[in-house]
C-alpha cells in the first residue's frame, strides 16, 4: 500500500523535477511512512515517486520497480491477490524477478500484454507505468474503485497523484470549485468521477485506464460490472459454492508480512470475514466503535459477542457526541471531496485505534452492494415512477419536487424533471436526499446544480442487466460504493497508514455474484438471502439480526453545543463567494430545521478547508 505520483511532459525545470517529486510524496506520508523512493527522466520531462506502507516482502518491495532492462518503471498503490499466478506465468514465459512482492508483477504483466493486461490483476490498485521506448505513460484505477487516482493537465504538464493534496503540493496546480461537482454532492452525497470538487482536477474512474503521450490523453474502460445469464440452482447448492470462494478470498486477503486485524460490527458481513479469518489459522485483533451517548445505534453487545465467539482479542473506541465539531473539519479535509454517502468520522475513529496495533484490517465492505443488502431496492414505487415518466411534464416535476413532503412524490417528480436516463439514475442515487432548497444556494452554486455531474453507467452493464435489482445494484455499485463509500473508507484508513481489505469485492466473488439468480439476493423485502444460509456457524443472535449499518447517531442536532457548532460554521462563512445566501440560512436555521441541514454543515467544512 502506497502513496504515489508523479509527473509527465512537465514545465518543471529538469534540475527541480526531483524536488516537486519529493513535494508532492511528502505530502502524503501518512499513506506510506516506511519508504519513500523516486524515479526521473530527463529527456521525457518525467518522473514517479511512491511513499510505502510496507505489507509484503518488507525488504525487498520498494518502488518504483523496473523491468530487467530499466526502460519501464511503475508505481502502485494496493495489492493483487493473485500475483504468485502471475508471476509463475511470466516467468515461464522468460521474465526475471528481483523482489517477492506483487508490484513487480505489474511491469512484467505491461511488458507481454500492455494495457490488455490490466484485466488480470485480481485486486485493489491505483498504479502507473512510465514506459521510456513508447513515451507514454499509463494509469490505472481497480475495476470496483478501492484505490484512487487524481490527475490534471494544463499547460505546466500532466501531474497525478493517490490524493488532491499531493497534486497541490506540487506547487503547479491550484485549488478551484467545481460547481457542478458541488451540485452533484448536495443530491447525491458524492461525486461521480472523473469530477472532484475540485475544476481541472479528474478522477480516474473505476475500471478504466488513462495514457499520456505526446499525441494527448486517452483513456478506455479494461473492467465493467457484467451481469451474466443467472444460474438457476437450489440454495443450499449456491451457498456452499459462495462459502468455498468466500473463504478463499478471506485466506487471500490475510496474506501479509505484517499483522492483520479485522474491523467488526456484529453485523453478518465483517462477522463472517471474522470467522473465517479465523477459521484459517490466523490470529486475529479486532477492532468496533462503540457509541456510550447514544444506545439506540450502540452495536457493542452484537460485536463482543462475535469476539468471544471467536476468540479475538478485542478493541473498542468510543464515539462521543462532543467530539464531533473537532473530527469534523479534520475529517472532510481527509477525505478531501464532499462526500456524505459514508460515515467518514466514525470510520476515522476506529481506523485511529485499529493502527495502535496492526497495519492491515479485513472489512465486510461491498457486501450490501454484490448480494443485495439495502431495503430500498425493494423500492416498488421507483418503478411506477419510471412507467409514468413520459406522461409528467418535466417543468411542472422540477417544480413540485422541492414541495413534496413524502418520500414517494419526491421519488415521482425527482424521476420525472430528469431529462435523461442519467439524470434518472441520479434520481434513483439521490432518492433519500431532500432537494436542496435553491433559495439558500448561492448562485454559482444554484448554476451547478441544474448542470450536475452523474454517474457514467457503462452501456455494456446496463445492457447485461435482466431485472430491475440488477439495475439498481449496478448503479449502487458503480456510484455511491465507488465514488462515496470506498474513496473514503480509503482515504480515512491511509490518513492512520491502515491498509482496508475487502474480500467481499474479490473477482472470484464478483463473478460468483454476477450469475447468481436476483431472488437469492433480495426478495419480500429481505436482504442477502444467499448469506441467510452461511451464517449458522454464527451465535444465534448475531444470525438472527437484520441490517443495521454504521451512520452517524439521529438528532445529532437536538445536543446544543452541536446546533451551536453548526450555525455557527454555517454563519461564520463570508457573505459574499462563498456557498449560502446568509439571509436564507439565518431563517431556515432560525426555523428549527437543523437536522436537514447535515449536508450543507459538511460541505462548507469542506469549502472551509480548500477554499476559505
């Protein structure tokens, strides 16, 4: 686990480029502070730098590594769970390895297939190639989005990096607001790549891959989500071959030079990456947050009960209330985008205490995602939307969306003003959101969100779906996990140097999921069907339990010193350029309607830390 950058066809004078390289890994040490190593090309005007976060083979994996004649060079941020088959591969095909560890797999894997080869990488990574003969370089992002990857150009050259910072730090690119981006976060609670937050700064999407040459950019799509035709088959069968490959990609995923614990709730996934890290021989430190001011979300009983089932010795960390106003500015800056899809300061906390003792935590991450574990998938009355779209006029749904107060005339017109099929799946990504009161938007603001940013659904995923929980899995799967749950589960876990593993996102798992019938997943409104039948091994009360999820605790807001943090960041913003109208936030926060205002508390701490 890494953090990289670097940079190509630069301005930067040769005798500097060392020095902005240095900049620019510095600036994200947290994400490797055990080695820091530098590659650079005069005559390209080019140059790689990675910061290691040690997990396998400590000694001899530094990077950049090169092929055996030093004409490639890469860089790599994650792990490949299938390296060892890959190496055996190249190397009886002539390729020589210096190290044991899995970056060295990726040059050689470049060297006999190109880009065509990055399909085979079973994994998480974020990675470049620096290909000296061809000129070019290459970028790469996992075909799921555990790793991520920024890049901008302009006329200073092209520069990426793991984080914005690191892109900032190089002292060539500057920090300006996408509005549309801004518009994309207020409905949906992320941004959907390649947008940031962040004007001129792209974010390389899942599954794609980018090359630099002389010639410009271009960029190509090597890994889609791809439903196949399902498998019909008893269940019991189903889930003893969903078990046997589970199992598997949990004894891939414990495979380190460093201890591996696991983070646990006490819900059915992160319980069953548990056990059968356990059941593989391994000895495992687990990790919770617990919550002492509100019991009503505290899942403490369910998660020591999982310990003890299992023998682990166990951590908790708590979550109070009063910490809020401090994690929260520390924590957007962390995450650097404004995402709300996930609880990005709890997740802090407990990555805080998980890297008191380990390096690595398995997470059931994903999950919810692949085998169907959100109740709003049974969402019947989106379909009837859907049906009824043609017949609404479109400017009459725009206007009677922001004045719907249910949740199904909300979803009716939200899905009738999309003027196309994105803007319908935004919808559908955006159906718990409230609609942004426009009254309260600034105009740059205001502007960006009628021109928001969606989410780019292959064509070749939508077409392989069969039933509408495909579709709506595909887009959960393509746009909240990708774009929302993963870019901050990563950024919040490398800000502790924590590598996140998540074997429910395996590609053994995900070609398992793809074939598997829709009514082994959700049907009469219960979740991860297919899961009902592995967790008997499971105390009774941890099997019996439906989804309860990690989120941040109700009427935060009702705490006084919390309401008065949140006018206060909220007022203390300038008048004039900034996000708000100060006269409609005065009286909507004058009005009592705190708690719906989350949102616009999280984005302008993210406006506060970039753009104040």
């Amino acid at each position: 686990m890494c953090g990289i950058a670097g940079i190509f066809a630069s301005r930067v004078d040769p005798d500097e480029h060392e020095l902005v390289l240095d900049r620019m890994g510095d600036a994200m040490r947290h994400r490797g502070p055990d080695a820091r190593g530098t590659f650079v090309d005069r005559d390209l005007r080019a140059g790689l730098v990675s910061r290691r976060l040690s997990i396998v083979d400590l000694a001899g994996g530094n990077q950049p590594i090169s092929n055996e004649d030093g004409t490639v060079h890469v860089v790599f941020n994650g792990e490949i769970y299938n390296h060892l088959d890959l190496r055996r591969d190249l190397e009886a095909r002539g390729h020589v390895f210096r190290t044991r560890c899995d970056t060295e797999a990726i040059v050689h894997l470049y060297e006999e297939h190109g880009a065509g080869g990055l399909e085979r990488l079973h994994g998480m990574f974020a990675a470049a190639i620096l290909d000296v003969p061809a000129r070019r370089l290459l970028l790469a992002r996992d075909g799921t989005g555990m790793k991520p990857l920024y890049w901008t150009r302009s006329e200073e050259g092209f520069f990426f990096a793991s984080e914005v910072r690191g892109l900032l730090a190089s002292g060539r690119v500057k920090a300006e607001p996408d509005f549309q981006a801004i518009g994309a976060s207020l409905t949906a609670g992320f941004i959907p790549a390649p947008a940031t937050g962040f004007r001129n700064i792209h974010k390389l999407a899942a599954g794609r891959w980018l090359s630099v040459t002389a010639d410009g950019v271009t960029s190509e799509r090597f890994w889609r989500l791809r439903f196949e035709a399902a498998r019909h088959r008893p269940a019991d069968e189903a889930a003893q071959d969903l078990e046997r490959i589970l199992s598997a990609s949990v004894r891939d995923h414990i495979a380190a030079d460093v201890p591996v614990g696991a983070l646990v709730s006490g819900g059915w996934d992160s319980s069953l990456v548990a056990a059968w890290a356990c059941r593989a021989g391994h000895e495992l430190e687990t990790f919770s947050i617990v919550f002492p001011d509100h019991p009503e979300v505290d899942e403490q009983p369910y998660a020591r009960r999982v310990a003890e089932h299992l023998g682990t010795k166990h951590h908790e960390i708590a979550f109070r209330t009063a910490e809020l106003p401090t994690l929260l500015s520390r924590v957007v800056a962390t995450v650097e985008e404004p995402v709300m899809r996930a609880p990005a300061i709890l997740q802090h906390r407990v990555a805080e205490l998980a890297a008191t003792r380990v390096k690595c935590v398995l997470s059931g991450e994903g999950a919810d995602e692949v085998f169907g574990g959100y109740r709003w998938l049974g969402n019947r009355w989106f379909g009837v939307a859907e049906t009824l779209r043609p017949v609404i006029p479109g400017a009459m749904a725009r206007m009677l969306r922001p004045l719907s107060a249910h949740w199904r005339w909300r979803t009716l017109f939200g899905v009738a003003a999309a003027p196309d099929r994105p803007g319908v799946d935004m919808a559908w990504i955006g159906q718990h959101y409230p609609e942004p009161d426009i009254r309260l938007l600034a105009d740059p603001v205001r502007e960006g969100l009628a021109t928001r940013a969606a989410i780019d659904l292959d064509a070749a995923t939508r077409d392989s779906c069969a039933d509408a929980l495909q579709r709506r899995l595909s887009l959960e799967f393509a746009g909240p996990l990708a774009d929302g749950i993963l870019l901050t589960g990563d950024k919040v876990s490398m800000a502790h140097s924590i590598e996140l593993r998540m074997p429910f996102l395996h590609r053994p798992v995900l070609d398992f999921a793809s074939a598997l019938p829709s009514d082994l997943k959700f049907k009469d409104g219960r979740e991860k069907r297919i899961l009902e039948h592995l967790v008997g091994t499971l105390p009774p009360e941890i099997a019996r339990r439906r989804k309860q999820g990690l989120g941040y605790p109700r009427r935060l807001a009702a705490d006084p010193a919390i309401s008065r943090f949140m006018r206060e960041i909220l007022l203390d913003a300038p008048r004039e350029g900034g996000l708000f109208v100060r006269d409609g936030l005065e009286r909507r926060l004058n009005d009592g309607a705190l708690e719906t205002m989350w949102p616009m508390v999280f984005l302008q701490a993210w406006w506060n830390a970039f753009f104040a």
